[in-house]
C-alpha cells in the first residue's frame, strides 16, 4: 500500500522533466532553455525589459544557446482590474478574463552561442530603431543565495514609451522559451513556476492556464482527500506533506503572467526592479517555500541585496563574475542499489510463487484423496 501511494503521488503530481526554473531542482537537459528571471520597471522616459536565461553559469562560451527561440510577450489591451487587493497583492491586480489574453506586441530574440545577439525581431512596437540593447554574460540578480557568485545570459532592453500606443498605462507581460516550435519555459510573475506545485504551467500559454489549475486541482484534491482519509499515519502524514508543497490553493486561479501599471510605484508586484526582495514579497502573501530554503543555504539574518552590486547606467546589471570550473556533479549512483532491490523483489516473487504453488498441489492431492475414499 504504500508503494502505491507513492507511486499514487509521483503519477499524479509530476511536472514534466524537462520544464525548469530558476531554484527548481531539476537538471535540464538543454540548461540553455531555463528562464531565470524577468523583469519590467521604469527609468526615466522609458521601460527596461529585462530577460534571464541559464541558471548557475561559471563557464566560458561555447553555450548552447543558437536551438533556442527566446520571446518576450505584451499583452496591451487585456484589462486588468486593481479593485481586489488580495489578487493585487500577489499578481499586481486581476486579469478578469484570462482567456483573451494574447500578443499584441512580441520581441523573438535568438543569440549565438557566445551570448552575443544573432537576431531580433520586434512585431506590433513602433520607433523600434530607438530601442537600446544589451546581449551577454552578466551576474545573476535574484537575490538568493544558491545563486550568488554566478552569472545568467541576459537580454536587456531600454524601450521608449512611443513604442507603446498613446497613453498606454497597464501592461501584460509573459516570457518563453521553445526550440522547433515547441514550448519548454515559461515566466510570469516572479518565482511564480519556481513552487512545485506550478511546474505543469512551463508548457501552456496563459490563455489556456486556469482551466488548466482547475483541472490540476481538481485531481491532486482527490488525491489529497484519498489521503487524508484513511487511518494510517503514513497516509496522513502524505496528505499534509502535499497540503504544503503540491496542493494548489484557492488564491492560485489566476494565469501567470506579470502585470505593469503607471498607476502605482514600480516594483514587485508592479512589475519587478532589479534590487526587489521577491522571496520575502512572496512569502507575505503565502508562498515561503523559498524564504525557507533562503534561511537554510545563506546565513543571518538573510541577504536582502544582490552579491554585486547593479550599475547606474544601462543595462544596470552587474558586471559578470570571473569564470570558474562548476562544482564537480555526484559520481554515486542509486542504480546498483535499485538493481539489488529489484532482485530481491524477484527471488522473493519466486519463493512465494514456489510456496503457493506446493500449497495448492498438496491441497489438491488431499482433496483428490478424500473424494477417492469417499467414493470407495
């Protein structure tokens, strides 16, 4: 029963392997794929959008990145409501009817492989030859400490604010990431995909995203209740480990993407700066998965500022770190011991088939006996 129920929970709430984000655990295959970061916030008289790729980079270029399609998109006429100030809280207001969501505007970027800009190409902006750019290595800025002192693939860019129509106050804005038309990253709101109970929104655009948490809730509360009610403690104590990390919560039905108004200060949620806290901001408002693990890796009291510190000119990140050789990856494997497990299981298998099997026959052979003497 209780492989089962593992079994039961890892059927049920496994996101697939190859979505990742910034603090998820999950080795990428393509780590060039993995969205790190994005942010949007005012200077001046224009708006810097930045996009961050490749976690935990300490090596020189060659990279992988020439398979990869990186795009930004802006959604400029969705409305968003400011009216409840839970959702407003947590996302920067409501997007009242997530299935219109959708590009007006869409910037596709494709670097080569040493981070240096191979092509970009901006769709429904205007004034696009005053856009300013930077493409390249630079330190990470998410103020966390499993990624101190080392560096992401960042694309910069400082938009005007005639790229956008006239009066243009509220944006809806998302990131991806796809190689051969296929979608494998996302990014909305800041560690939004990072919490393992949202990795199963990498792959689906936020038109499509609620149905989709309603349907995942849907199933992982019935896994949750099948849990929680039966009289073992271990069963149990599986529905609250879930509770926690995997089970979504009644504030969750809301698409993930990341929401810009004038009408308020920027900053997350409005958007993010780069100098945000977004862990303790999050964790205000009931995520604190990653504050947790903050207080574990880092020391006290916590960091609450990047490792470098941001420049004040364009692209404001800071400069890169020197590269480094990566820590050495685990040479121990499970799979000798799987491989005992498994033939354990089966001489076991064995023995208790043998067993029934001399059980029946003898059983039969009495059985026959008696119907001869009784016969007789």
């Amino acid at each position: 029963m209780l492989l089962a129920t593992v079994a039961l929970l890892v059927l049920g709430l496994s996101p697939s392997a190859r979505a990742s984000d910034h603090a998820d655990p999950t080795n990428l295959m393509g780590p060039e794929s993995n969205i790190t970061g994005l942010f949007l916030f005012p200077k001046d008289d224009r708006l810097i959008l930045i996009f961050n790729v490749r976690r935990a980079l300490t090596v020189p270029a060659p990279y992988s990145l020439e398979p990869y399609l990186y795009e930004i998109k802006l959604d400029l006429s969705t409305p968003v409501d400011f009216t409840d100030p839970a959702n407003t809280a947590r996302y920067g207001g409501t997007v009242s009817e997530p299935a219109k969501l959708h590009a007006d505007a869409t910037i596709r970027i494709r670097l080569n492989n040493d981070a240096s800009l191979k092509s970009v190409e901006y769709e429904g902006l205007e004034n696009t030859g005053d856009i300013r750019s930077f493409f390249g290595v630079r330190d990470d800025p998410f103020t966390f400490p499993r990624f101190f002192g080392v560096n992401v693939v960042s694309m910069a860019l400082s938009l005007p604010r005639n790229a956008f129509p006239d009066g243009q106050q509220d944006f809806i804005l998302w990131g991806t990431t796809s190689r051969d038309g296929e979608q494998i990253d996302h990014v909305g709101r800041s560690i939004r995909t990072q919490l393992p109970r949202f990795g199963f929104l990498n792959t689906i655009a936020p038109d499509r995203q609620v149905p989709a948490l309603v349907e995942h809730s849907a199933r992982t509360t019935k896994i949750y209740n099948f849990l929680k009610g039966n009289k073992e403690w271990w069963s149990a104590a599986f529905g609250e480990l879930m509770e926690t990390t995997f089970l979504l919560r009644k504030y969750d039905n809301q698409p993930d993407v990341m929401i810009y108004s004038d009408r308020f200060a920027p900053g997350y949620p409005n958007g993010r700066q780069l100098g945000d806290d977004v862990v303790a901001q999050t964790c205000a408002f009931g995520d604190c998965l990653l504050q947790d693990i903050a207080f574990i890796e880092g020391g006290f009291p916590r960091s609450t500022v990047n490792d470098k510190p941001f420049l004040p000119d364009f692209p404001y990140l800071a400069e890169p770190w020197p590269d480094k050789a990566p820590p050495a990856p685990p040479t121990r494997s499970l799979t000798p011991y799987l491989v005992v497990i498994a033939i354990i299981f089966i001489l076991l298998s064995w023995v208790l088939v043998e067993v029934l099997h001399v059980l029946v026959r003898n059983i039969w052979r009495r059985v026959r006996q008696h119907g001869h003497r009784a016969a007789t």
